[in-house]
C-alpha cells in the first residue's frame, strides 16, 4: 500500500513503511503506543485517511468520528484502563498539535492518589 502522503509519518506507519507495533489495526484506523508517554498508558487512535486535523472534519468524517472513540473506548478496556481515562485531539498548532495527521490521544493508567 502506498501512503497517502510520503512526507507524514503517520501515513507511512499506516502503509506500513515504517515499522509499528499496532496494539489494533483495521482498514480504517490503526492505534499504536505515543513514542514519548506522557501518561503510564497513552496510546493514539490514528485513521490511515490523510486528515491534517480533526478542524478538518466535517459531515464526511461524522462515522470516522464515531469510530475513532468507539475504538479508544476498547484499546483502554484492552489495556484494563477502563475505569477511567481521557481522550484528547490536540488541534492546531495554538492548541498543541504537533503532527499534522488528525490523531485521539487515549491517556491513563495513573493510580488513585495521584491527579
Ligand atoms: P500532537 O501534539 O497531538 O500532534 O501529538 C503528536 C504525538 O505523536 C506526540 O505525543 C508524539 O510523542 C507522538 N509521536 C510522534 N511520532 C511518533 C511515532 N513515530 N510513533 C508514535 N508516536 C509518535
Ligand atoms: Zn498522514
């Protein structure tokens, strides 16, 4: 499979020109571990799709946008952080997204004492 754009990593990860370790992959999205955890779990749902931002979705992306947090909401029950965990586009620059290849940060894993 050839990617959608060769100059963004996450498009060569889901053409699988840079190797990954999916924790879940499909046709549509794949979800792998954040390379610099900023929690105990962090993992990112990604869609193979080029989409620079979720600022791009429109009505094209409603069920994309559906499957994004219905597949965050089974990584976390797989990475037995279901009972609590947040979800997290970072969108546009001014809103700290760094990689231009719309993705949801899945964070948790934190114990009970700590905020
Ligand atoms: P954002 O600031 O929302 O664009 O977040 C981009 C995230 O992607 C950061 O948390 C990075 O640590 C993560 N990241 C960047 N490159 C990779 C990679 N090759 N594999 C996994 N995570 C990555
Ligand atoms: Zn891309």
């Amino acid at each position: 499979m050839k990617p959608d754009r060769s100059d963004c990593i996450f498009c060569r990860i889901a053409a699988h020109e840079v190797p990954k370790t999916f924790r879940y992959e499909d046709d549509v999205l794949m979800v792998f571990d954040d390379i610099r955890p900023s929690a105990p779990v962090h993992l990112l749902i990604v869609p193979k799709r080029h989409i620079p931002s979720v600022v791009d979705f429109g009505t094209a992306e409603r069920a994309l946008a559906g499957e994004l947090i219905l597949a965050a909401n089974l990584a976390a029950a797989d990475a037995g952080i279901k009972d609590g965990y947040k979800l997290v586009f970072n969108a546009g620059r001014k809103g700290g997204q760094i990689i231009d290849h719309v993705h949801l940060h899945l964070l948790g894993g934190w114990s009970q004492d700590q905020e």
